[in-house]
C-alpha cells in the first residue's frame, strides 16, 4: 500500500508521483459550488489521462476507466475516523481522508493483511501525523 501525498490547507495543487513504477501527474481541486475535491490524471509530461474524478471515501477511484495508460492497482479515499466515512471535504484531505494506492500484489494478498477493526485505528494503519512524501 502507498500513501500519497496530500497537501493541507490549499485548494488546488498538483505534484507528480511514482506509482506502481511509472510517473504521473496529479492534480487536485476544490470546487466550492459542489463542495467537493476532484482528481486529474496526467502523464508525467502532462497529457491528461483521465479528468475530473470526484473524491469519495472507500470507492475504487480508477474502477470505471479502461484507459492502459492508469495504474494497475486500486486508488482510494480511505477516512481516518471509523465514524465518518462521509465524502472530504476542504480541510480533510491529508487530515480525516488519505489517498491510497493498492497494487497488484495488495491486491492478489488482501485476504491475508488484517486489518485493524476496532475503532480508531485506521490510525494504526495509516498514521496521524499528516502527509507523508514517499
């Protein structure tokens, strides 16, 4: 599992990351009318892959696109708190919600990673110091 990077407190960024061995370009927005995040998916040069793919928690985020060029694995919005798997809003986003990545091999092997389930400890998983660059 790969955590990626959230930035806290700003609207709209975008920083190119390594996942699953190739570069892409990810690029996250705020839209205040429909109180929600989106993600754009471009190669690392830019070309986009795939636009406007709204932020929701415990969904496979790439599970509709057929597009080769996207990761293999599962990208995910995963919630912090066991309470509150409500959809991030502005300020959750490296707070309440983090991105994950799932490849391949995470995925063959899900049956045998045990997962925390008592509550909070989501925190035991992903951790609760903020964004961490990998």
């Amino acid at each position: 599992m790969q955590r990626l990077p959230m930035f806290l407190d700003d609207p709209a960024y975008t920083y190119v990351c390594a996942i699953d061995g190739s570069s892409y370009r990810l690029s996250f927005t705020w839209n205040e009318r429909t109180k929600g995040w989106s993600l754009d998916i471009a190669e690392e040069n830019g070309l986009p892959i795939i636009s406007g793919i709204r932020l929701v928690c415990n969904w496979h985020l790439l599970g509709r696109s057929q597009d080769t060029r996207l990761p293999p694995g599962m990208l995910s919005c995963m919630s912090l708190d066991p309470d509150d798997d409500s959809d991030p809003q502005l300020e959750d986003l490296g707070r309440r919600v983090r991105l994950v990545y799932f490849d391949a091999n995470d995925l063959t092997n899900i049956d045998t990673v045990e997962l925390p389930t008592v509550p909070g400890s989501w925190q035991d998983v992903f951790g609760a110091d903020g964004p961490v660059v990998t």
